[in-house]
C-alpha cells in the first residue's frame, strides 16, 4: 500500500515535549539540501568553464556516467529524512547544477518521477557554470514569486594573507573590466505550502579559494545580503516563515553565518525576527558534511526564521533537523575513508558533500 505523501503519523511522546501528550497526529514534511556535485551534461557549452565534463575531457564524461550520476543522485533525493518522513522531501535546495536540462532528467529518474516535482532555477554568472535551484513537489507547494539576487563582490574585497591554498575546484574568478567576482546568486522563493506562506532562499556562498581568511570577506557579504533579503521579507509581514538553505563554504561558527547573518544556535537565545541555526550544535559535536584534511565542518547548513520556532504547532513549525550520512554515502577504502563518497574518474559516487534536512510539522486537527 502505497504512503500518504503528507504523512498523518502518530508521533511518540519521546520524540516531542511533554506538553504533547500521550499522542497527537501530525502532517510532515521535509526540507533538504544537497550540493550535487558537478552535475553536468555532456555537452560542452561555449559559454562556461565546463570543458572537462565532455567526453573528450579530463573527466572522460560519458552518457553512461552521466545516467549513473542521475540514478545515484535520485536514490539520494528520495530517501533523505526517511527516519521520520518516508515520503521524499516537499523542498529539495541543490548546487552545483550545470544548467535546467539536467534538472529535468534527474526529476524524471524512476526514484523521483511519481513525486513530481517542479524546478525554480536561473542561470547564474558563475563561470564553470554551475547554479543553485529549488526542486518543490507540486502537489504541496504552490510557488508564488521567485527570483534569483545578485550577490556583488569584488576583487578588491579579496584580503592578502600569508595563507595554504584550499583545495577546491571551485576557482574564485574576477572580470578583468570591473574586478567583479562571478559567483552564484541567491534564489528567493516565495509560496504556499499548503495554504501557508513560506519563503525560501537557497545558496551557494563564494568558495574558499585562496585560503579561508582572504577569500572570508565574500561570504561575510554573502551573509549580510542574505540578511537583508530576509529583512525585506519580514518588513512586508512581521511573521513572514522563512528557511534559508546551502552550501556556504563555512561552518555555523564563521563570521558570515554568526555576525553578517546573526544565526543563533539555540533556541531560547533567538530575538524576534532572528536566525535559529541547528547545524552548530552539531558541528560542536564533532558532526559533519564536509571532510577536509581528516576533520569535519558542517558547511550544508538549512536555517529558520524565529516566526517558524513556535511551539503550539498550530501552523507549520520546525521540529528538528538532521544529516543524511547513511552507509552508501562513505567512502570505505583507500585515502579518504570514511569521507563522503564523491565522483572520481574511476568511480560514480555521489558527492563530497553529505545532504542535511528539517522537519516542518504541523497538529492535524
């Protein structure tokens, strides 16, 4: 028989406070966001960095790894939060998307085709190419506006410091005209789910390329831009619902995410239009999406609102987040052991990053 796709479930009292009671039952759904790793087509495009995703290329990327790659992706995309939701997630924030076209053929896969899902995506100035996109299940949400921000940064910002080059792919490049970096924008959504509104911003903040302190700069900008954009939100309605999600090159303890953004990492100690962040409790603890020179951060980080902490459930609230690292994301053989299991030129994996995800709950009345 097949699942409810909005799961009326009967959730433990161990999983809920003790004001819950013996029982209640409650819709679900998840939100997740998952860097895709260099999810390009075949094709070269004459317009991007993107050369090395050809057959011809130094990734020798053929139509079979390219199918490969989508099935992988797709297993992961349905399963993500099953421990409490066993239906695949209502919002799906990715990166490292090429272009549309690849989009369509990941939703179409057999995992995903019945979920239906639709696409939000821009073409954003990055040079290699790559984008950041909404997937939303259409039964659930109805997108109402939706429009991808610029994020300006420049050269000049890019502070000199004698620091080891990161190891990333993921090249800061500048336009020689104006000394403007090409990097992703931010994607704001608005819509309802379900009847509610809610909005949802999906990055993909500048890299570390250069080193972490001198290229910081950027995504403290990237911070402060996100912060406005949810200022402008919350301006418009008070108690506007907002979750903003991504891969932001920084863990929760970094200035673009405790400063520029003002993410707080507990509850109790977000203010009135405030930013709760789950992921640094568990960066504290030693959890991870990212594994770099044999330590971990958290930089795939999902945040809300303070308007979607409340606690009577009447409405759609947050419940609590997690990381999606089971068995067949590892590595586990070799160098990297134990590390996400990524792409190689020998192997298919899935990508150097682990997805992350919350729960939006709501009392069924």
């Amino acid at each position: 028989m097949r699942i409810c796709p909005i799961l009326c479930c009967l959730l433990v009292l161990s999983l809920f406070p003790k004001t819950f009671g013996q029982s209640k039952k409650f819709r679900i759904h998840t939100v997740a966001f998952y860097n895709f790793e260099n999810l390009f087509d075949t094709i070269n495009d004459p317009n991007t960095f993107d050369e090395d995703w050809t057959p011809k290329g130094s990734q020798h990327w053929t139509y079979d790894k390219y199918q490969k790659k989508l099935d992988n992706l797709s297993r992961v995309l349905s399963e993500i939060g099953s421990t409490e939701n066993p239906d695949a997630p209502t919002f799906i924030g990715g990166c490292e998307i090429e272009n549309r076209g690849v989009l369509e053929d990941l939703i179409f896969q057999p995992k995903l085709a019945d979920k239906e899902y639709g696409i939000i995506h821009f073409d954003s100035p990055d040079k290699r190419g790559i984008d950041v996109a909404l997937l939303y299940r259409k039964r659930f949400f109805q997108p109402t506006s939706y429009a991808n921000i610029p994020l300006y940064v420049y050269q000049d910002e890019y502070k000199s410091k004698n620091e080891k080059e990161e190891n990333t792919d993921d090249l800061v490049m500048f336009s020689t005209k104006n000394k403007q970096v090409y990097t992703r924008d931010q994607l704001l959504v608005s819509g309802f789910l379900e009847g509610e509104e809610i909005h949802l911003i999906v990055n993909h903040w500048p890299s570390r390329s250069g080193g972490e302190q001198r290229s910081s700069p950027f995504r403290e900008a990237a911070g402060t831009l996100n912060r406005k954009i949810i200022d402008s939100l919350q301006q418009i309605n008070p108690n506007a619902k907002i979750i903003t999600m991504g891969d932001l090159n920084d863990g929760p303890y970094n200035k673009s995410i405790k400063i520029a953004l003002g993410a707080k990492a507990k509850k109790a100690e977000v203010p009135q239009f405030g930013v709760y962040n789950p992921f640094e409790e568990m960066q504290k603890k030693g959890m991870g999406t990212i594994a770099h020179r044999d330590a971990w951060d958290i930089f795939d980080q999902i945040m809300v609102s303070e308007s979607v902490l409340k606690s009577d459930y009447s409405s759609f609230q947050f419940w609590k987040a997690g990381i999606y690292n089971k068995s067949f994301l590892v590595q586990t053989s070799g160098q990297f052991k134990g590390y996400p299991l990524r792409h190689s030129v020998t192997e298919i994996g899935f990508s150097d990053h682990f997805p992350v995800y919350i729960y939006l709950i709501k009392e069924k009345k």
